[in-house]
C-alpha cells in the first residue's frame, strides 16, 4: 500500500468535522439524524474510514493523526447526541399543549358510612385508654337486658324503654341498649374488666326526624379496685375531648338510671351546641355500677367498683355533621353517603 | 311535673333567681326540660263598677262613663258597647301601661281629653290585658268583685311567675309534687321546709259510724282510707286554686275537684272525690267501701264515660252493689262529683304499683292519678293528704267535716335502715369528704342517725326515700348534695381490657377498607323490614314481632340483600343509577323453626363500572358478574381465606338467573349472582345488578394465618401460551384440575387469558387460551425441558378433556 501524505487525513478530518455539523443542525428528525451517524461513523462511515486509513500514515505520524481524528469523531457523537436529545424532546411536545385543567380519571373510593366513621373514632380512643372492644346478641332477654341490670319488671325504667318483644314462646325481646354486654362480659370475666361496645339497640319508637327504631349506641365498662367517679369523669372527658374537639366543656348532673348510683347525665358544650343556640346539650349518661349489678354477676362489690357510660351514636354524628333527620342515616342514598 | 318559682318559694323560702333555681334543679337531678314566664303582674291595674254610661257629644262610637274606682269616681271615654251600669270592669290609671308582650315596648296611659271630653284612665277588653282573645268589648268581672282591688289580686295572678316543667326520673315519686321538691331544694340550700300547718275543725259524729272499709286486697292496696264532709256547696273555686291550677296546666272543674287535683300537685298524693250519696246504704244506715279486685267480665263506665271491660286483675273500689271507681287510675260516672252533691267522701289510698301500670296500659287510661301510683306513693302520706284535702275543702265548699277518719292499714312498713361507710364514699367518689359532712348533708335530706361510729353510721330512712335501699344510694345523696361537678377529673390508669370480640372488631374494619377501596359505598339498612321487601329478595321470613309499630317494621331482617336492593331502588329513583354498595351487619334468619342471628357482609353492583368520563366516552361498560366475583376474590384472599370453591348451582327459584355458590369444604360461604330481570323491573333498576352475600361468622372462623413470605425468583421465567378447543361442558376450573395434576415441579403459573367463541369455533365449543409460566427456583431451565413438560400437559389436556390444540 501506497504511504500517505501526512496532512491529507487530518484536513479531510476538518472538512468532515464541518460536513457534519451543519448537517446534524439541519437534520429535521430522528431518521435523517440516524443517516447522517452512518454516514460519518457508521463501519463504513466517513470517520470511521479515515481511521481505518491511518495504518497508511508513517509511524511516527499515526498516533497525533489517531488523536486529532478520534477528537473529531467525538465530538461529532457529542453533537448527534445533542441533536439527538433535542429532536428526542421536539417529539415529545404534543403539537397542542395538553390542557391540564381537564378532569384526571379517578379511581374513586367507596365512603364508610357516617355512623361507622363515628363509631370508630368514639372505638380508637377508648382503645387508646386500654379498652377491648366487646359484642353482644342483639336478640336478648329480660335477664340480661333488664333483671340483671337492676331493673325489675314493675320497674318504671322498663316503661321508658319501650321494648320489641319477638312472637314466640319465650318472649325473647330486641335489646334496648347494649348494657346487655356488660353482663354477658362479666358473667364470663373476672374482673378487671375494660370493654367498649358499639352496637345496634332497638326502640318502639315510631320514625321521625329523631327516632329511628333502630338505633347505634356505644358504652364501656370500666371494672377495677378502687374505680371512682373521677376516673369515670376522666375518661368521659378523654373520650369527648377526642370525639367532640379539644374545646369541648362537659357538666355532669345527678339523674337516675337503675344500674347505675350514683347516675348522672353528661352535657357538652362547643362552638357547636352555641352555634345550634344551646349552651348545654344532653349528650350521654353514665353511673357507678350498681352493686346489685356486680352481685348479680358474681362480682363482690365490696372489693370492686366501676363505671359505665354509653351514649348514643346517631346523635354524635348528628351533631358533627350538622344532619337534622336520623332517618338520612338509613336511607343510603348514594348523594348522602358519598360526603364522608 | 311542672311547677312554678313563686309556688315553689311558699315552702322554701331561697334567694336564687328564676333562672338559678332552673340551673340548681338541673344540678340536682331535677332536669328542667322546659321553663317559660307566665302570669303577669297588673300594677295600676284595678277592679272598677261603671255608675253611668253617656253617649260621647262628639264622637258617635264612644261613650262617656263615670266609674268607681274603690278611692272616688272618675270619667273615662270608652269605646267597647258591651256593658251597662253595675258592671265590675278592669281600669289602667294614668300613668300606668297594658301588659307587654316580650319585645313589646311599654306604653303609659295619660290623662287627657278624648274629643273634648276628660278622660281619666282606660278601660279595657280581654285582649288588651293578654287575658283571652276577645277584643270586642270590655273584660267583665264577677259582681262581686270589689272596686278598687288590684286586677291581679281578684285574678289570683298577683305576680309575675315562672312556670318549670321538670324531667322526674322514676326512681323519685317524692318529685311529683312540688313539697318533694320544696324538700329537696331545702336540703340543698339549707333552708327550712315550710309544710303548710293543717288544721281540722271537725264537727262531733264521727266519720266511721257512716263509713266502713272492707279491704279485700291489701297485696293490691296496702292502705285505704277516707274522710266525710257534709253540707258542702260545690261550685266554682277561688281565684287563687283555679288560676295556680291553670297555670300547671289542669283545667278547673269545681271546688272539690280542683282540691284534690291541687292536693296531689302539692305532696304527690292522689286524691279522689265520691259523691257520698252514690253509695249504697246499709240497713243500719251506714255506707261500705269495698275495696276488691273487679269481676271477671265485669264492665265499668269511668269518669270520661267510656265503658271498660275488666279482667279480674284490676283493684275496683266499690259498694255492696257496684264499683265506683277503678282504684288508682280513675273514678266512675256513677259517683262523679256535681253540683248537686252535698256529701263527699275523699278517698286517699295507696295502690301497688305493677297492678295499677297494668291496667293503666292494658285499658289505655293514663291519669295523673295512675302516672302517681306507678311510680309508687309513699303510704305514710296518705293521712296528710287528707287532713289537707279535707281542710281546703271545708275552706272553699263550706262543708263541715265529720270527725277522723276511716283507715285501713293492715301493714304499716317497717322504716328502713341503711348503713354507710364513709371511707366507702370517699373510695367510691375519689375525693375526701369528712364524715360530720357526710353525716349533715344526709340529715338535711330527712334521714335521722340510728347509731354512729368513727367510720360508719347507720339510718333511719324516711318513708317517702323509697329509692335509699343500700349503701351506694347513699353514697350518690352525698355525691348530690355536695355536687357532682365539684368532683376533680382524674386521668385514665390501670392496665388493659381483653375481649374475645376485640379482634373481630379489626378484621371487619379490614374489611371494610378493603371494600371502600374497591369503591363500594358503605351502607347502614333497617333492621325491621317489611314482609313484602323479605319477598322481593325471595326469602321467606314470618313476622316476629309481637308488638310491631307497623306492617313496614314487623319483621327482622333474614338477609342482607333486601336492604341492598331498597338502597339500590331508593337511589334509582332519585336518578342515582349506578352503585357500588356494601352492608355488614347481623341478620336474623331462622334455624330448626328458631331465630338466631348471623352475621353477613353484602355487596351489590349495578350500572356503570366506572365514572364516565370525557377520557371514556358516554358508555364505559356495566357491571357484571365478573367484576363483582373480582371483589369478593380480592376480599377474601386479602382476609387469608384458602381452598375457596366458585360453583354454578343453576337458577331454580332463585333471586339470581343463575346462582353462584361459594363454597370451603361443605360449608357455603356465601351465594351470588345477576337479580332476576323480572325483580330488578319490580325496583325500577335497569341496569344489571349483581348481588352476593357472604356469611361472616363462617369466615372469621376460617381465616388462616399469615403466610410466610416467599423469597424473590432469581432465574428467568419461560412463558409458552396454549389455546385449547374445548366442549362447553368443560369449566376452566377442570382444566386447572388437570393441569395441577400433571405437577411439573416448575410449573410456576397458570393464566387464562382469553374465552373465545364465535368465528372458527364451532357450535357447543369454546376456546380457552392460557398463558403457561415455566421457572425453576434453582437455575435456568433449557428450551428443551420446558417444551418437554409443556407438551406433556398439553398432551394430558387434549386426553382428560378431548381438547383439540388451535
């Protein structure tokens, strides 16, 4: 092979260098840009061939030549590879701007039930104070439901509750209140009991904006050594504070309920109960267990003492959500259920 | 129980405001339920006799009067016509304004001159003075009314007063009269009670030689006693009973009547009033009240005149002949007191109260009277009652009363003693209140102190404090009187709680999230349905209630679904046709002829499967069966339930076109499927709607544990793809049988990805593609082995099931 002239590689490097840049500016997409790398580094590319050739250089000459063409050949890489980015990101660019302001495609959540939502944080923040939660029959009878609780069939209570009986032999009877848990929980505990019971409670009451004969109430049960009333208020004021807001003042005033001595009913008063143009609103009863209460599930109240209280979860949610009609709670109308 | 502040103030006498006395009760135990101001002070308001009437010389429409006012005699020009000469009239002195109505601004009346004529005064109508509506003319007085008497003075409303209406728990009968209450606030304060004094001016003949008692019930009526008055003249009562008793809301009916009525509303204790000549004499003259439990069949006419017929359990007072009242709950027609009677025998008795609740509720007559009883009198009262009954009587009926009483008291109770610990309340209160404290607020409430040591004493409890029956309840009197707000909140301690139902609690929140995740709305159905929405779902439930509110409301729910498929129906008709709902809650089917209660969770689905939307165009797809069964797999797999069987059990009178069946072992799980199309039109719901309904207890029981976790792939999975020509007949659970069969250990996977039918296929085929994973947890199989293991499969396939490879 004929030995070549020194400077003829390296010029031709030069113009090819040139050659290139203009085209790969001028190269309008992706395809043409890729010709333009065969044309100059492809294995058969103009580069690539002068590379080829510098075995034709006198050796003393090959390695600057080698170095002058390789820093050609990279830098016209450097600049496809720009182009290439560039043209990469032109592409990318929908010829519209997309109009983000249109509506994203939702995968939308189902919603828990407004009562569901009340009960489980009245449930967590007593969980938080160390209780379990506990459940019972909703189908009862007189003994757990009113002879255990202290209250004896001439009992007057009994009137104030009044109560769905089932069409059978055995008379049994829809619960009034879960308090028929407590004795179910202590007849099979020993003490020291720490429950809370959400549950469904069932009311001869004809349905309007504030009676529903089914109704949800929560209470817990609180059995230990030395319980007091002031660990009762205590707690009720943990528990309110939680469900009602840290605002929330609560007044405890004397009232009677047969399972319960001393009984006393529980006001609150916020922002809200204001804004509904009361200072104090009935919001949930509570005692000292009866010690006829712990006799008749074997507890001896001489060594225990404890609290109850319960109230009723319509009311809460109610009152939270500013709903004016129980009855909204049954009705499971979609337009209803999808704001919680 | 409603009273007043100014009649409450008669017995004690405490310096707190209307609207304190209100907080106090409240405090108490006494819930005021409402409070409103009533009656109306009339200062410059007086009685005046109208001497003459004159026709006014300058204004056709008026008149000119001269009237006495009790001083001297004034001109007044008047516009009403309705009076002559004589008449008793109010007047308002210059200077002096008409009663307000709240907001109303006050207005004094001047002296002046009317059309040139001199006015001294107003008189005026009803209307003006907010005593009736009549505006027409003026008011007119009695004639007796005295000129110059304050108007409130001949009303009986002298002052402005507050009427409370209190909520009385039922364990404090002493709270239904307003003394119970006199005492209380007496106690709470401080104060004396002042009873009123009675006493009797008794003529000679004594009452036992008209009157004898046959108690034949004393279980029933544990006392019974009566007093005579003769002569009395009955007729209208004075102002001051017939206005307190307006007031409390009792309409007054005359002097003997409105007496007893006040009498009870004063101590708690019913009263009745017999028409003493209505009882039968006997042969020695004298009358005998029976007091026996009615006839079986018997039928008695009371007060109201409706007739009743009675069962035999009822307590009737009675002569030898007849009954005269239904003991406790109301008098008869027969000896009801009228302005003809002269002689009145005042009944004050004691009855049980479970007997009179009975017949109260069973004849539907609730009284006053009965409400009492119910709650229990307290027999010790029964004499005062009378004694003060008796007195007022005389006072407004001129009677003269016969000399003590007859009373039958068989067993006059024991009082009771309870002992209290006092290191017990302060253990029971939390705080510390010193014995002598303990000890003074318990006198104050009337009980008397038998014995005491340093830590104990024992009580004598008052007869009306039926409720004190143990140490707790004297406890909570303390806790009362020394005030249950002043007891400091202490913070929650002690250890933890357990329940085995505190678990449960957390897998159907679990649940539930999954489910809302999954975008189905939770919903919260009726427990109580109708018979005819039990139908609609295909369920037979009886009704079960005995005492159902309704024919809407008699029957506990069996399932779920019906509540599901009203929420669906309920929405469609308010243009809200598409749902995805959920329901976890008990039901109440019955088992071996019995109800017992379950636990279900139930889902429903119906119209658009996803939100339209502008990306999706009008119509994204409906619901189907296959949606739904995607929810329920991913639920249940994520609750850890393993070995879950998906059966077709046909259709025969179902809810759904066809049933699917969900089933572990032999238990079912739970059942799904389409609605009929004939009940989905029943609703209204147009689209298709997919229901199922799982039995919770069963998979609570049936959760496995946590699986351990299994460590990544770290060779290279070979997919092979196999499209199989199969008879309808053969389900996709048959081919995976087969396949898990043929158990090339590194068969990873098994994917149906496509069901065919249609072009190519021919009639009662299908075809059914699967994707086919291949990976060997320890190297990386070769083309040859899994083509191998592959074939084998397919080969197994195309012999178990007659498949042909397309």
């Amino acid at each position: 092979m004929e030995p070549e002239a020194t400077g003829e590689p390296l010029s031709e490097a030069d113009a090819h260098l040139a050659d290139a840049e203009q085209a790969v500016t001028a190269a309008a997409d992706l395809d043409e840009l890729q010709k333009i790398r065969v044309e100059y580094l492809g294995a058969k590319g103009k580069i690539t061939t002068l590379l080829k050739r510098l075995g034709r250089l006198p050796p003393q000459e090959r390695p600057s030549a080698g170095r002058r063409i390789n820093e050609v050949k990279a830098t016209v890489e450097g600049l496809l590879e720009r182009r290439r980015r560039e043209l990469r990101e032109a592409a990318d660019r929908p010829s519209v701007p997309t109009d983000f302001s249109l509506p994203g495609r939702r995968l939308e959540p189902g919603r828990l039930h407004p009562l569901t939502l009340v009960t489980e944080d009245i449930v967590r923040s007593f969980r938080r104070l160390g209780f379990a939660v506990a459940a019972g029959p909703e189908i009862e009878d007189d003994y757990h439901c009113f002879d255990a609780l202290n209250t004896p069939p001439d009992h007057p209570a009994r009137d104030v509750q009044d109560t769905f009986y089932l069409r059978e032999q055995d008379r049994r009877l829809l619960r009034t209140h879960t308090s028929s848990v407590q004795i179910r929980t202590m007849r099979e505990q020993s003490p020291p009991v720490r429950i809370v019971v959400p549950g469904r409670v069932y009311r001869r009451d004809t349905a309007d904006a504030t009676h529903n004969p089914t109704f949800h109430q929560i209470e817990g049960l609180y059995v230990d050594r030395d319980v007091t009333i002031g660990d009762l208020k205590g707690t009720v004021s943990f528990v309110f504070r939680e469900v009602l807001g840290k605002e929330v003042k609560l007044r405890f005033r004397p009232h009677y309920f047969s399972y319960t001595e001393p009984s006393m009913e529980i006001d609150f008063s916020s922002p809200v109960t204001r804004r509904m143009g009361r200072e104090w609103l009935e919001i949930a009863g509570c005692g000292m267990v009866h010690p006829q209460v712990f006799e008749n599930v074997g507890y001896d109240p001489e060594i225990w003492s404890g609290w109850a209280f319960g109230f009723g979860i319509e009311r809460i949610a109610m009152i939270r959500y500013g709903i004016e009609d129980i009855r909204k709670f049954y009705e499971n109308d979609l337009r209803f259920l999808r704001q919680f | 129980m409603k009273i007043t502040y100014q009649w409450l103030k008669r017995y004690v006498d405490f310096d707190w405001s209307p609207g304190e006395l209100a907080d106090r009760l409240t405090m108490l135990g006494l819930e005021v339920e409402a409070s409103e101001r009533v009656g109306q002070s009339y200062d410059g308001v007086l009685v005046a006799e109208v001497l003459e009437r004159a026709p006014h010389p300058n204004a056709d429409r008026l008149l000119v009067c001269r009237i006495n006012d009790g001083q001297g005699v004034r001109r007044i020009v008047c516009g009403a016509d309705n009076f002559s000469a004589g008449d008793r009239v109010p007047l308002v002195l210059p200077g002096y304004a008409l009663p307000t109505r709240e907001g109303e601004k006050s207005r004094p009346i001047k002296a002046g001159k009317i059309r040139g004529e001199v006015s001294e005064g107003m008189l005026c109508s009803g209307q003006e003075l907010g005593l009736s509506d009549d505006g027409e003319g003026l008011l007119l007085l009695d004639a007796d009314a005295t000129p110059g008497q304050n108007l409130g003075d001949y009303l009986g409303t002298d002052e402005a007063d507050t009427l409370y209406d209190l909520e009385i728990t039922p364990n404090r009968p002493d709270w239904n009269g307003v003394l119970g209450i006199a005492r209380e606030v007496a106690a709470l304060a401080n104060l004396e009670l002042r009873c009123p004094a009675v006493e009797l001016q008794e003529s000679g003949s004594p009452c036992a030689g008209r009157i004898r008692i046959r108690l034949e019930d004393p279980e029933r009526c544990p006392r019974y006693s009566a007093r005579l008055i003769e002569r009395v003249a009955v007729g209208p009562s004075p102002a001051w009973l017939s206005n307190l008793l307006s007031k409390l809301g009792l309409r007054s009916i005359n002097n003997v009547v409105d007496v007893t009525n006040f009498v009870m509303m004063e101590i708690g204790q019913p009263l009745h009033a017999f028409d003493c000549r209505s009882l039968a004499r006997n042969e020695d003259g004298t009358a005998t009240v029976v007091v026996r439990r009615a006839h079986e069949g018997e039928t008695f006419t009371s007060l109201d005149g409706q007739e009743h017929r009675l069962n035999g359990s009822e307590i009737m007072i009675a002569d030898e002949q007849k009954a005269v009242a239904l003991g406790g709950v109301m008098g008869g027609l027969n000896s009801e007191i009228t302005p003809e009677t002269t002689e009145v025998l005042l009944e004050s008795a004691c009855f049980a109260p479970g007997n009179i609740r009975a017949t109260s509720k069973r004849l539907n007559l609730r009284t006053d009277a009965s409400y009492r009883f119910e709650r229990g009198v307290d027999a010790q009262t029964v004499d005062w009652a009378s004694r003060r009954a008796a007195a007022l009587i005389c006072e407004t009926t001129g009677g003269q009363l016969r000399s003590g009483a007859v009373d039958a008291w068989p067993e006059p109770p024991e009082p009771r003693r309870v002992s209290l610990r006092f290191e017990r309340t302060d253990r029971l209160l939390g705080i510390r209140i010193p014995p002598e404290e303990q000890l003074a607020f318990l006198e104050r409430l009337g009980l008397s102190r038998r014995s005491k040591t340093e830590t104990a004493g024992e009580f004598a409890i008052p007869s009306h404090r039926d409720d004190l029956k143990r140490e707790a309840d004297l406890i909570e009197e303390v806790a009362r009187l020394y005030g249950v707000d002043r007891i400091p909140a202490t913070p929650p301690r002690g250890g933890t709680g357990t329940h085995a139902y505190d678990r449960q609690h957390d897998v159907l929140a679990q649940a539930r999230s999954l489910l809302t995740g999954m975008g189905l709305h939770e919903i919260q159905g009726q427990t109580l349905v109708s018979q005819a929405a039990v139908g609609v779902s295909k369920l037979t439930q009886k009704a079960a209630l005995e005492n159902a509110l309704s024919a809407d409301m008699d029957t506990l729910r069996p399932s779920l679904l019906p509540g599901l498929l009203s929420a669906l129906s309920y929405n469609a008709h308010h243009n809200v046709g598409s749902a995805a709902l959920f329901e976890a809650g008990t039901v109440f089917p019955v088992r071996d002829e019995r109800i017992v209660e379950a636990r279900r969770l139930a889902l429903a689905l119906t119209g658009d499967r996803f939100a339209p939307s502008w990306t999706n165009g009008a119509n994204p797809g409906d619901y189907d069966v296959f949606d739904l069964k995607g929810r329920l797999e991913v639920l249940l797999e994520s609750l850890r339930i393993q070995g879950l069987q998906w059966q077709n059990a046909g259709a025969a009178d179902s809810l759904f076109q066809e049933e699917g069946r969900l089933t572990l072992g032999k238990q079912i799980v739970g059942r799904f499927g389409q609605l009929q199309s004939d009940l989905a039109a029943q609703l209204d719901l147009k689209k298709a709607v997919l229901l199922a309904e799982l039995d919770w207890d069963l998979i609570l029981a049936r959760q496995a544990a946590p699986r351990p976790f299994k460590p990544l792939p770290v060779f290279p999975a070979v997919r092979r793809d196999v499209a199989l020509l199969v008879d309808e007949s053969v389900n996709h659970r048959d081919i995976l049988k087969i396949v898990r069969q043929a158990k090339p250990n590194f068969l990873q996977n098994v994917e149906i990805f496509d069901v065919f039918r249609g072009r190519g296929i021919p009639q009662g085929k299908k075809s059914l593609a699967y994707a086919l994973v291949y990976r060997h947890p320890e190297r990386t199989l070769t083309d040859e082995e899994v083509s191998s293991a592959h074939f084998g499969i397919v080969e197994r396939l195309e012999k178990k099931t007659g498949a042909r490879i397309r």
